[in-house]
C-alpha cells in the first residue's frame, strides 16, 4: 500500500458526517492531505446546503459511502498554499464548489469543461486520486488544487456568496451558453427555489425579461416585489398558461420532483429552448409534435467549468447579486435538513462554520 492514510493526511480535521443513509448528521474527526506544491488550504467560514446533499445523505443516487461529509458551496480564508501555487495567497478569500478535480486531457478539459470530464472528482463522497474518499465542506478546514479554487471578489459577501459556487454556476451556465443572456430576450424560470430565485437575479442583471412559473401562487409577490421578475405564471392556471403560449426565448427549469414538460413547451416561441437544471428521479414525457413545430430544444446542464464559474462568481460581484440566505448554526443541520424537504427556506441555508463548528477532542 505504501504510504499509511496518516501519512498521507496528516492534517487532523474536524466536520459533520452521516454514518449510515438515515441521513443523520454528527460529529466526525477525520483528516486532510498536507499541502501539495499545487494545492491551496483555507478555513473554511461558510458551507451551502444543497438539495444534492439531501439526496447524497440518504443515498437515494444510490452512490453514497459512509462515513459522508456533505458540502460542496465552501467559502472560506486562505491559510497556507503550495509552493507552485501562482493564483493564490494567504489570506485570501476562495471558494470550492461541486469539484476537486479532472484529467485535465481530455477535449472537455481542454476546453474548459472540466465539470463534463468522465474523471471529475466531486467534492465530496468520491474516491479521491490517493484513493482516499473526498470530505466536504461541513467541516472546519479544506484542501483543494488550486486549480479548482475561486476567488471570491471583496465586495462579494462570503455568506450569500456561497450559493453561487453550486446554484449559481447551475443557472449562469445554461444562460450563457444557450444565449438566453441578450437583453431584451424573455426567458421563464420554473421553480423559485435555491436555484431559480439566483436565476431571477442573474437573468435581471444580464438585461433580460424574466417570467417566474410556479405551482405556488403566495410566491407572485415576493417573485415580483422583492426579485424583480416581470411576470408570474402560476403552471396550473391553464388561464393564464394559454396566455402566455410562445412568448418566451427559453425557459431554465429547475425543478427537481417529477412535473409536465407540456405545458413548458407549449411557452416556448419558435427555436425556443428548455433547459433542465434540476433532475427528477422519474423520466419525464415528452411529447415529439410540440417540438417539431416550432423547432424546439429541450436540453441538458450540469454547474460549469472552472473559467465560467470564476467568471459568474465577478459578475455577481459587479452586479451585487448573492443568495437569499438563512444562516444556521452547524447544530441545527438535521433540522435544516428536515426543512429542506419540506421547501421551508427562502432561499438556501448556510451554515456558519466559522464561528459555530467547534472541535471537542473527546468525541
């Protein structure tokens, strides 16, 4: 085997881990590799919480290892950094999100698609390059190469920031690439959840009409008054559907339980694109005549390279845009975790690593 894992990971670590697919979040010491020549360390200050971490915990991929260290929005302060590292220094502000690492050889690394690589390493959960299993970022300090490293601009808070790192490259992505981001353009947006009120914000700010379609009509005012979104369809009114066929360039459609793509399409203007950011656990239908006529895309996107998501991490500095966020003490996890699956949050939970997660050497 070579090398012992202390040899390895020398660095002792403390976080929050699930040790079975109930689901149940509890201390956990554990251990980080030392610095590599290209690798960055930080403390980490704040962590997202994901619905993917819902999912992870209780293994419904059906992928989980225990014990799982959950945690893939991970903000946080630069503590020590390898001696090839060129991009960063101590004290600095970074971030982690879905990723630690790629081949770096294939088409899709080369061109900036690391996150479509058949290699990526997912943040947490996964078997690691050493061969030792990847901790997230529910846990006191992290390491990551440099190359799958943020910066977080100074003006951007580090709280509302962390989101950004998974919910926002998700939506920022797909509006980039499918040229949903020219203003003037009407683009819908299904679901106001963590992903679709940053989609809100991010469409508002590239100068695009947004029309927010919910199954929740109490959600019209907040979409309107406090997002700023034009329009608010709610899906089941067929009323107010049918008013609304072909009027929009594309629609990004976040959610992820099992839901119509009909009536979706039936939005869309002619070269109109759906895209599905979110993943139900059920194949939807799709009905083929919509799509011939009108010549209409449904697709597919999945967070961004590592050059897109430092590029959507600056224009949500310049734009002021962050998260709609409840920060949470590291001991009200489960709780949170719990009210995730009712959808009782506006919009995303954070925990406050920083000042709440506290090592006690007796566990």
């Amino acid at each position: 085997m070579g090398e012992s894992a202390e040899q390895m990971h020398p660095k002792k670590a403390f976080g929050w881990a699930a040790r079975d697919s109930s689901g149940v979040l509890s201390p956990f010491n554990f251990s980080r590799r030392a610095t590599g020549e290209k690798d960055v360390a930080f403390k980490v200050m704040y962590c997202g919480i994901c619905h993917s971490d819902l999912h992870m915990l209780k293994n419904e991929w059906g992928t989980s290892t225990y014990p799982l260290v959950p945690g893939h929005e991970i903000v946080g302060v630069v503590t020590e950094v390898g001696s090839k590292v060129q991009k960063f220094k101590v004290g600095d502000k970074v971030g982690v999100g879905c990723m630690v690492g790629s081949c770096h050889s294939c088409d899709n690394c080369a061109n900036n698609l690391e996150n479509y690589c058949p290699k990526m390493v997912l943040t947490y959960g996964v078997k690691y390059y050493d061969g030792t299993t990847t901790y997230g970022g529910y846990s006191d300090k992290m390491v990551a190469d440099e190359h799958f490293v943020v910066r977080i601009p100074d003006n951007l808070r580090l709280d509302g920031g962390a989101p950004l790192l998974c919910a926002g490259i998700t939506v920022y992505s797909p509006l980039k690439y499918f040229g949903l981001d020219k203003p003037g353009m009407h683009v819908g947006v299904v679901g106001l959840g963590g992903l679709g009120h940053v989609a809100v914000k991010f469409a508002k700010a590239m100068g695009v009409k947004v029309s927010v379609i919910s199954t929740s009509p109490n959600k019209k005012e907040e979409a309107i008054e406090h997002l700023g979104a034009d329009s608010f369809l709610v899906s089941r009114n067929q009323d107010e559907m049918q008013a609304a066929t072909s009027t929009l360039d594309g629609i990004i459609d976040t959610v992820s339980a099992p839901h119509p793509l009909l009536p979706l399409i039936g939005l869309l203007k002619t070269n109109g694109k759906l895209v599905l950011v979110g993943a139900p656990d059920k194949p939807p239908e799709l009905p083929i005549f919509p799509l011939l006529m009108g010549r209409k895309i449904v697709a597919g996107s999945a967070i961004g390279g590592m050059k897109e998501t430092q590029e959507m991490i600056n224009f949500a500095a310049k734009h002021n845009i962050s998260a709609d966020i409840e920060v949470i003490p590291i001991d009200y996890v489960n709780t949170a975790m719990e009210r995730l699956l009712k959808a009782d949050v506006k919009y995303r939970f954070v925990i406050d690593i920083g000042n709440t997660l506290k090592s006690t050497s007796s566990i």
